[in-house]
C-alpha cells in the first residue's frame, strides 16, 4: 500500500474485515465503518495520554456533535483495513474535529473519508463545558490546524 494519505502523519489503526462485520449485501456494513473510526480515535487520544480513566478523572469528555462520512467503495470479508485520523481543527475552547480515512491495505484503495466534530462536555451532567487544561496540553501538539470547521 503506498503512502497516499489526505494529510501528513496520520495516527493508524489496522483491522481485519471479520464474519460479524459483513452483512446480507456480502459487504461491511456501512456502521462498521463509523466504529472503525471511533475505535481509531479513541486509541489516538489513548496514545496521546487521554484515555478513558483520564476522561473520567476529569469528568470531561469529547463527545460527537456532527459526523459526515463519505463511502466510496465497498469492503469484503478478510480485506485488511487501515484506518487513519488527524486532529484537524479547534477552537481551543469548547469543540475539536477529526477526519478519517479508511483504505484497504491490498490496493491501497481509499473506501471512506469522514469528518467528525466533537464538543467537550462535563460527564456527569452531560452539560457543553470548557476544554480542561489538560485537554488543551494533551492534543494541542496534535492539531493540524488546517481545517476552519
């Protein structure tokens, strides 16, 4: 697989399309993809130091306001799968977004891009609340910055 990427320096998480994953069209179901990119992102913020004990130390949680994902081919059983995501945009306040990239490794054939926003909000109420310190030390050296929303 080349090294085509959308942007530099992706975060990558590498799958394997299983049984449980195909559905009654003989291909991956299209909710598949969406968890492929949720289990991507939250092992990138588990790489970056943010993982779900951090989360709920702090009560503070990146949850999805706005996802739009592009399917553009079709996924079998066994394809080997790549996913990628960047932290693209923040406001340094309240909300953060990611896009993703899913390729197949044997042709190296983009299947989806997505962009998913995300607010921060207080766990324990569920209320919208102020990126915490320690979101903004631990994912700001990750912003591409090159996404205005």
């Amino acid at each position: 697989m080349s090294d085509e990427w959308d942007y530099a320096a992706p975060f990558l998480r590498r799958t394997r399309v299983m049984a449980a994953d195909v559905d009654a069209l003989q291909h991956t179901n299209n909710t598949i993809y969406v968890r492929w990119c949720e289990e991507c992102a939250w092992e990138h913020s588990a790489s970056l130091g943010m993982d779900i004990d951090s989360y709920h130390r702090l009560d503070r949680a990146m949850a999805v306001v706005e996802g739009r994902y592009r399917y553009l081919k079709a996924s079998h059983l066994d394809d080997e799968i790549v996913t990628a995501t960047w932290i693209t945009h923040w406001d340094k306040r309240l909300t953060m977004t990611r896009h993703f990239q899913i390729r197949r490794v044997q042709d190296g054939a983009t299947l989806l891009r997505g962009k998913v926003r995300f607010a921060c909000i207080e766990i324990s109420s569920g209320k919208p609340r102020r990126l915490p310190k320690e979101f903004l030390e631990t994912y700001g050296p990750a912003i591409l910055g090159i996404d205005s929303q």
